[in-house]
C-alpha cells in the first residue's frame, strides 16, 4: 500500500506501558516532546481499556480514518490496509505458540527470519484447508497473509499487539460466547498440526530459529466503499517503541524513545509555522491523547453531546507536569 500518509500528524503507539513508565528513569529527558506537552492544545484523554481487543493506537487511527463506530475487535485494519472495500478481511500471522506448564504465549515470527520462498511453502499447505471454509488467503508479507471471508464480517478479535510475547489467558475468543469463531479456532488447530511436522521447520531448527506453529488472527472487519472514498490522509505512525514493550525491555524503551524525540519529533517540529495545524498522538495501553497546535475548530466533531462541544469551546492546554507524569497517565 503506498505511504499516504499525513505529515502533519504523527501517531506514536506504546508511548506509554505501565511497566515501562515505573522502570523509566526520572531523568528521561525528552525536550522535543515536553515542548509539545506544555505548548500545544489538547482536550484530554479519551479513555479506555486494557481488556479492549483493539488497542488504543488502533483506536485513534480509526478516529483519525473517521470511521464509523464498531463493535471491538472489529476495526476493519486489513481490508483498510489492502484498500479492500465491502469484503470483509483479516489478518493470519505467522507465530511461535509457547505451550508451558501453566500458560501459552505466542511471539510473532520476524520476517527476517523467514524466507519467501519458506512462506510459499507454509501458504500452499494451508491455503486448502482455508478454502474448505470459505476463505481466500492472499500473502502480504512473509509472516502475515490477507484472509477474506464472511465470517470476519462482524467477527471480534484480539490485536496481535494485545498478546504478542504475552500469555493468552482470557484472549482467545471464546466459541460458546461467539459461535462464529468456532471454524477459525479449528482452523488455528489445524495450522497448528500442519506446521509441527512441515520441512520448513526443520531447516529453522537447523538455523537455531523457533518453530513457525500456529497463526493468530487480527484486523477483522470490513470497510465500506463510502469510508474508504471519504476518509481524509491517515496519520503517519511510528512504531519505534512496540518492539521494546512487547519484549518488555524498558531500558530498551527509554533509550528508542530518546531516539524518537531527537531523530524524528525535533525535526518536524521545526518548519512547523503557526498556519500549519499539526497534531502529536501518544497511545499507551489504556488510553490515548491528541496534542494539536491550535485549538480545534468548532467543526472538530459532531458527535459527542455537551462535553465535547464545551472541550471545543474551551481547549486546554495540559498542566505542567513532567513528561514523565503525562505518559504514565495513558
């Protein structure tokens, strides 16, 4: 898909984790990003989860997207991502599902690590047993693959960053509560079965790689022809700091952080002029919180009752606290 995407708003995800806030440093000094904090406009928060199948960064790209309200875990990101309309979409991500004496994690498969040549071959072994239920599996990237089918039309699923390198308890959708992930659970089963023994395997093992064993389904959902044409440029995100927090290393994480506000937000911060609005998102792992230069218009929202048209009204720019304090309240 080409990059469209708008240079004048940048959408961070993980710029917040829970764990990672306490294990930061109290001298974390991110002076492009405090400048932003104490200068430009924001209307606080919007609020979520940590259960939410969709993230919060999901979520405020759909904002952004103006997409219609959805049921979670239904934000149609594959078929947006493919430029797919009314045909409803998913992801399957190649996995390495950890099976210990307790709990089962999974850890996406890099696709450095895989061949095209090795995709090829685990895609022609499953693409059969996926068209016996009805779906069509496209490759995108070595280690993830487009499937399309009803069944993902309303289908609720986890993000893949909700459980990358993180037990699956309470995740993996429950068949008695939703029927129709019945078939996709047997499906996973299967792909489990069929990769275990698969030759590619083998010549991972003999690279000292994990075994690829089993999928995980994300992105489902689909898009319509109208949101598609009227959807404005989305915003441009980056993704330094996700590898850092899924892994669970906060030094690592505090080290891509500085990184990002020296190399990437100091940097577009500067031709910024007063007649170009711009807008920072920062996504944690509940919430997320948009930065603007100027104050939104009135025109800003439609929906939202009193309170928003009074945020709209009055714009506030965020207290004084440290960066510190403002990441760890997302």
């Amino acid at each position: 898909m080409p990059d469209r995407s708008s240079p004048d708003h940048l959408l961070v995800p993980f710029a917040a984790a829970d764990d990672a806030c306490r294990a930061a440093p109290d001298t974390l000094e991110l002076p492009a990003l405090g400048a932003v904090l104490q200068r430009w406009y924001t209307t606080g928060p919007v609020r979520g989860d940590i259960h939410r199948y969709n993230t919060p960064h999901e979520q405020a790209l759909a904002s952004a997207l103006g997409w219609a309200p959805r049921r979670d875990g239904t934000l149609p990101l594959a078929a947006w991502h493919a430029g797919v309309v009314n045909r409803p979409c998913a992801w399957f991500h190649l996995c390495h599902w950890t099976v210990g004496m307790e709990q089962v994690s999974l850890q996406p498969v890099p696709p450095s690590t895989l061949t095209e040549e090795e995709a090829c071959r685990l895609w022609d072994a499953l693409r059969p047993l996926a068209e016996e239920d009805g779906l069509t599996l496209v490759p995108e990237q070595p280690t993830r693959w487009r499937a399309e089918g009803e069944v993902f039309r309303d289908l609720p699923w986890p993000s893949l960053d909700r459980v990358a390198h993180r037990r699956l308890d309470g995740w993996l959708p429950n068949a008695t509560v939703t029927p129709a992930v019945r078939p996709l659970l047997r499906l996973l089963n299967e792909a489990q079965m069929l990769f275990y023994t698969h030759p590619v395997n083998d010549a991972r093992a003999a690279r000292g790689l994990p075994a690829v064993n089993g999928l995980w389904i994300s992105g489902s959902g689909w898009l319509s022809d109208r949101e598609a044409a009227t959807a404005p440029p989305p915003p441009r995100v980056n993704d330094t700091l996700r590898e850092a927090v899924l892994q669970g290393d906060w030094g690592a994480w505090a080290a891509a952080w500085r990184a990002l506000d020296r190399d990437v937000i100091a940097p577009w911060l500067e031709p910024a002029m007063p007649a170009t609005p711009r807008s920072l998102t920062l996504c944690g792992e509940r919430h997320y919180q948009t930065w603007h230069t100027q104050p939104p218009s009135d025109n800003a929202s439609s929906r939202g009752g009193w309170r928003q048209a009074l945020r709209r009204i009055l714009p506030r720019r965020p207290p004084r606290a440290s960066v510190r304090d403002i990441l760890a309240s997302l």
